[in-house]
C-alpha cells in the first residue's frame, strides 16, 4: 500500500515536470515568434511630429501603402490629395479611412491615371489651381511584374510609363508648388529590387524585345531611386536648400502590388505567408518617416528602408547615368 503511493507521487510528480516543460516550451516559442515578428515588421515611424497645416498629395492612395500613409497623414492633420485612377474605389477608401478617424474634410480625391499624361496634367493642374504650395508629395502607386507586353496611349511601355514617366511628370508638374512650401519634400517609393537591375538602355526600353516578367518593374525601380538623387541634385544647384527628395524600399508587404503575381498573389498562399511579410501599416512607415520626421530635415537625394538610411545599387550611383535619365525623361514626357 505504501509502495503504491509512493509510485502514486511519483507518477504525479513526472506528470508535473512535463507539463512545466511544454509550458516552458511554449512561452518561449511565443517569445521567438513575437521577436520574429517585430523583426518582419521593421522601422516604426514613433516620432510624435504633427502635420498640421500641411498640404500633401499621395498617389495610389485608395489602397495598400498608400492608404495607410493616407490614414497617418491625416490624423497627423494635414490636408491629403488622394491620386487615384478610380472615383469609385477612392470614395470607397474615404469611406473606410474616415470609420477610421479621418477628418473627411482634410480628403480630397483627384482622379489620376499615370499612365495617361494627359491625366497626370489635368490633375497637377487642378491641384495647383487649389493651392498656393505642397508640402508634401509620395509617389506612392506603382505596378508589378505586369504579365504582358503593353504601350500606353503615349506610345511607351505599360510599367515604365506607371511607374517612372507618370510619376517623374507629376513631379515636374508639381514641383513649383513644392518649391513654394517652408520645407517641400518629395519621396519616391521604389524597391529593393531595383538592385537587380543592371544600367539603364533608354534606347530600348519601350520596346517588346526588353520585356520581361520582372525586369521591367526592377529597372523603373531603380529609375525611382535615380530620379530622386538627380533632382535633388538639381535643385540644390538652383540655390534652393529647403526641398528635399528621398526615395525608399517599403519592405516586402501584403499589398495590391501582389495581384499580378498568378498563384502567389492570391489566397490562400497570401493568407499563410502573411506572418512572414509586413502589413501595409508597416510597409508605409518610411514614407511617413521621410514626410514628416524631424531627423531626415535637409536630408536629401539619399535612399532608405525601415526609416534609416541604406545603401543604393552601384548602378543607382552613377551620377553621369542619372542626369542622361533625367534629360530623357523630360523629352519623353513633353517638358521642353
């Protein structure tokens, strides 16, 4: 009697060790999966700076990153032009952002295609005829890994036009208003994928034999990035030392960019790789940082991931290549 007792205890107490060591287990693979997470989410933008009073204007802003830098800005308290290419979609996205705390009166949309040039005119020039200055700009919208070879009305590739051309005329567009603002700043979002690009042949960029499922977005990409440091260049040689352009990686994020990716880009394969990417929030961080953050103040022509500074591509840094960009890209949108 007392030896079953005692195996009794014994058999209780090897019970208890093994629950203490699931349990042990447990919370520490919480505490990874936590750290994993924070680390996948990157930089957060944590600085309590205001925007109110400013003027902005963010492309692509009815979705993904650029809603959600949308969303900061405003309840920061700037006044935010949303550049989209759908009314439709954009007062679906005022819808959502004022259920989230947006003031409605501080979202105005403005319909804008980038890649149509004559929509991006029609855009800048209603802005400018809104407002004595902007603040801000991000070139926000962008297309990915477009599954087709495809011209514009304008007559040059479907990406490079989206993602480089559109946006470099709506800067060139704008720019007088930003010029006009105490502290302009621009900001391109490009990608880490521009580092995949090799240099740039302007010559044949618009034709069918440069098509490729992922070149074409990782050399507009890397366009982004050598727009940003030649017009910061070039405006810091006009004497202006106010407006700043930066261009950023956003990180790999669960956005709308993924839609042409077949298979990958849909659910459920979005669903279970979702831990291992940022949100949208996330991935908007950076341009919030670049906007509005008191320690990029001056900083410019420079690239930047997860709020801090990184390094561009070597290709990216070719300061001779940058201003060939910049020259074509003026002829190529009609700026004399």
């Amino acid at each position: 009697s007392w030896i079953s007792v005692q195996e009794m205890d014994e058999s209780h107490s090897d019970g208890d060790c093994c629950l203490c060591s699931l349990a042990a287990w447990a919370v520490g693979a919480a505490i990874l999966l936590f750290l994993v997470r924070k680390w996948i989410k990157g930089g957060q933008f944590t600085e309590r700076a205001s925007a109110k009073g400013k003027v902005a204007a963010v492309t692509g802003a009815n979705s993904g990153l650029g809603l959600e830098t949308v969303r900061e800005l405003n309840l920061r308290g700037a006044k935010v032009y949303m550049m989209c290419r759908s009314e439709e979609r954009a007062n679906e996205a005022k819808i959502k952002l004022v259920r989230m705390g947006c003031d409605a009166t501080r979202l105005i949309f403005e319909q804008c295609d980038l890649s149509k040039f004559a929509s991006i005119r029609a855009c800048a020039k209603r802005i400018a005829q809104a407002e004595s200055h902007l603040d801000i700009l991000i070139n926000n919208a962008g297309i990915m890994f477009y599954p087709k070879f495809e011209l514009t009305e304008d007559k040059h590739e479907m990406t490079w036009q989206s993602n480089h051309l559109g946006p470099f005329l709506l800067t060139e567009l704008l720019l007088p208003l930003v010029e006009k603002s105490e502290e302009g700043r621009i900001i391109n979002v490009s990608s880490k994928l521009h580092e995949q690009s090799g240099p740039l042949n302007l010559d044949t960029i618009d034709e069918k034999k440069s098509f490729g499922r992922f070149a074409p977005y990782n050399r507009s990409k890397l366009a982004n990035v050598m727009h940003a440091r030649e017009l910061s260049r070039r405006i810091r040689a006009r004497g202006n030392n106010t407006v700043t352009v930066n261009s950023l990686h956003p990180g790999v994020c669960a956005s709308d960019l993924s839609r042409h990716l077949g298979i990958l880009g849909k659910k459920p394969f979005t669903t279970i790789s979702a831990f291992f990417i940022k949100t949208e929030r996330d991935g908007a961080q950076t341009s919030l940082a670049l906007a509005l953050s008191k320690k990029v103040k001056g900083v410019s022509g420079c690239y930047f991931s997860d709020c801090a500074r990184k390094s561009e591509s070597t290709v990216a840094l070719d300061d001779l290549a940058c201003k060939q960009l910049y020259d074509y890209s003026r002829k190529a949108v009609g700026i004399e």
